[in-house]
C-alpha cells in the first residue's frame, strides 16, 4: 500500500487471528448505498439481523449492536450491570484477559485477578473455589474469556458456569466471545451465560467496527440496578428501539448490510459445519507445528483453539523478524505475539471465511519463512497438514 513498493500481484494473505478475510459477497454487501436508518426498509433489516444473530449466539435473548470495536463490548457490560466498587473474579489467561481487566480497573471496580501463564484456559475448579471462599457474595460478576486470541487457548465455558452453580453463587457470568463466536460452539442460553460479549472482525468476517453483548434476564434485571453513569452504552433505549428495529443513534448502517450477508453466508453454510471446517483447519496446523518440531505456546491440546495457533520461536530467534521476512518475500501478515509474549511468538489465524488450499498457502509461507529466516526446524510440518487434510474429510 505504500507508495515506494512496488505493486504484488496475487492476493494479501491476511493470517491474523482478525480483523479476518472479508468475503467479497460481505464487501459487495457494504458497498451498497446507504438508506435512512429510521426507515421502513431499514427496520426489516434489523429485525432479520437479530433473527439470525440469536441462532449464532444460541440465544432468546436480546442482543445489542453497538457501532464500537470489541473493547467497547467489555466496557458496555460492565457499566450496565455494576456499581463502582463491586468485586469481579477475572482470570489471567493472556493478553486480551489482561486488556478486559484494565477496563474493569479503569471503571473503578475491584478485580480479583488470578494469575497465569497465558498458555491454557481457565481452571473450573479454581472458579469453584474463589466463589465458595466467597461466603458474603461480595462478588458481582465472573469474567471469562472463551478463547484467548493471544494464547490460542478455548476455555470451558459450560464447565465454568457448573462450577459457578457448585457454589450456588450469583454472580453475573460474563464471557468474551470475539473470537470465538461462529468459530466454535456457543451457547449463551444453555450455558447460563449473562453477557456475551463479541465484535465484527473475527469468525463473522466482517470489517472491525461492530461489537455485541447478548444479555440474559439476570442481567437486563442488574441493569436497572446499575449505578455506573453511561449514556452511549445504555441498554434502555437500545431495547426499547431496537424492538421496532432502530437505534438509539447513528447505526453503521453499512457494516449491519454486511452483518446481514455474513450471516446469510454462515446459515447457509450450516454453524455446525462451519465448526467441523474450523476445527479441521486448527487440526491441520497444529499438526504442522509439531511436524516443524516448534512448541504450541498452548499446552493442553484439547484447549487448543478453533481460530488461532500461537507457535513459540526457538531460543535466541526473534518471532517479529520471522513475520517481517514472510510479509515481505510471500505477501502474509501473521498475528504477532500480544504484550507479554511480543517476540517470542508468532500467530497463525484460521479463522472466519477460509479453506483448506488457503491454508496450505499460509502454512508453506511459513515453512519457506522459517527456512529463510535461519530458524532450526524441522522438515514436512506442512507435508504432515496436507496428509491429514487430505485423509480427514
Ligand atoms: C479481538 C479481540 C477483542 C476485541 O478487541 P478490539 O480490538 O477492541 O476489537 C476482545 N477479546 C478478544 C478475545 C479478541 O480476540
């Protein structure tokens, strides 16, 4: 895009665990034009969205689209449902467990943290444990993050929300779903899930700017209960409007266009397979990390994610250099390791509209990196992805 590089033909291969590929249909969708947000023709459009959204969210629920990226999702739930000063059990799980925290600090709430290592998913029993040890229910609200974009680790949310009911504690259970909502399953009703909490660019193959939280009864009834003062982000007038089809304010019209057509796109294509293709893909790469004889930065491979692979670098090589090598000769941005693990991880994104010859591209662009690169691997990661593809359908 710069103007002193010369042009590189073929496609970008956008292997970050979001923003993810957007279809074309989805790019076609949002080039339309623009109609009045407080129209007829509009209201139908909302109304078919959230249809279609409460399928992929497994919920009755309400959902609400704000025009704000993920983070803004984190801040919304927990203004609408808290007070300042309340407790929330919150989980160090990586880097985006980290960001949703500090919101919750900003806020002024208090945020018991349990720390970890970013390389799995959280304990249910450690759940169970700080919400027995928490007789008085002092704590408001448990906040989990289903898969750690940062980590590529998934998190057992059902056997989370047991371990809450084990403890017969009531708080709120809150999870960011941003990138795992259409990726793998989610179940905001089942589950006992308050607030889900998700945004555009990752399994829904939309540009980034819309964030969601679908909420519960339990939640919608702390809402009225909540003291933190918030305009933009009220539940209220997002509820009343959004029941005839219209916002509040302003909405991205143009990104609900594309919403509406990725969802078309995932329904057609049936969630369950679209899970099945995910968990293929996951498979398929990390069978070529092994194969290259590189460490997964997620030690429990049965967490290991539906959307992303974080792959440690060896000692003394450096992950940033690697993906500089790799964007330059092949064309690919990888995902760069997050805070705490920036260089000495690398990330590949399986995520959102994407297919196995997609893959195998993204793969051999880093087997090919590696080597260029000088870094001590071994041979046929990639021969080991395609053999399984090929023998797994
Ligand atoms: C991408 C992502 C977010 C959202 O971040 P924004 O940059 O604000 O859109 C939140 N949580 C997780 C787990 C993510 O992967």
């Amino acid at each position: 895009m710069s103007k002193n590089k010369t042009y590189q033909a073929g496609r970008h291969f956008l292997q970050i665990p979001g923003p993810s590929n957007v279809p074309d249909r989805v790019l076609r969708a949002i080039a339309q034009p623009t109609i009045d947000h407080r129209g007829p023709e509009f209201a139908t459009l909302t109304l078919s969205i959230l249809d279609k959204l409460r399928v992929v969210f497994n919920t009755e629920s309400p959902i609400f689209i704000y025009p704000a990226s993920g983070t803004g999702g984190w801040e919304s739930s927990l203004l609408n449902t808290l007070c300042p000063g309340d407790k929330v059990l919150a989980f160090e799980t990586g880097h985006f467990a980290t960001l949703w925290k500090n919101v919750a600090v900003k806020l002024g709430l208090e945020v018991i943290w349990v720390e970890g290592d970013w390389r799995q998913g959280i304990d249910a029993a450690v759940v169970e444990h700080h919400l027995k040890e928490d007789q008085s229910h002092e704590i408001k609200a448990v906040l989990a993050v289903h898969t750690e974009t940062s980590s590529g680790a998934t998190s057992d949310i059902a056997k989370i929300r047991k371990a809450i009911d084990a403890a017969t504690h009531p708080a709120l259970y809150m999870v960011d779903a941003v990138s795992s909502l259409a990726c793998t399953e989610l179940r905001h009703d089942d589950w006992g899930i308050d607030v889900t909490i998700s945004a555009s660019q990752k399994g829904l193959m939309l540009p980034p700017g819309l964030c969601f939280n679908a909420v519960s009864e339990k939640a919608l009834a702390a809402s009225k209960l909540s003291t933190f003062p918030h305009s933009y982000w009220s539940w209220d007038s997002m509820l009343e409007l959004n029941k005839r089809g219209y916002f509040p304010y302003t909405p991205s019209t143009n990104l609900l266009y594309g919403l509406d057509e990725a969802l078309c796109m995932l329904h057609d294509e049936g969630l369950a397979t679209v899970f099945e293709r995910h968990h293929r893909l996951a498979l398929a790469t990390q069978l070529a990390v092994a194969g290259w004889g590189l460490e997964n930065l997620c030690v429990n491979p049965e967490q290991c994610s539906n959307s992303t692979t974080a792959v440690l670098m060896p000692e003394g090589h450096d992950a940033d250099e690697l993906r500089n090598i790799i964007l330059d000769r092949f064309n690919m941005s990888l995902g760069m390791g997050l805070g705490k693990v920036k260089g000495t991880v690398f990330r590949i994104g399986h995520i959102g509209d994407f297919n196995e010859l997609m893959l195998a591209g993204a793969l051999s662009g880093v087997e090919m990196g590696l080597n260029i690169a000088g870094v001590p691997h071994k041979k046929g990661g990639v021969n080991a992805a395609l053999e399984f593809l090929a023998n797994s359908a």
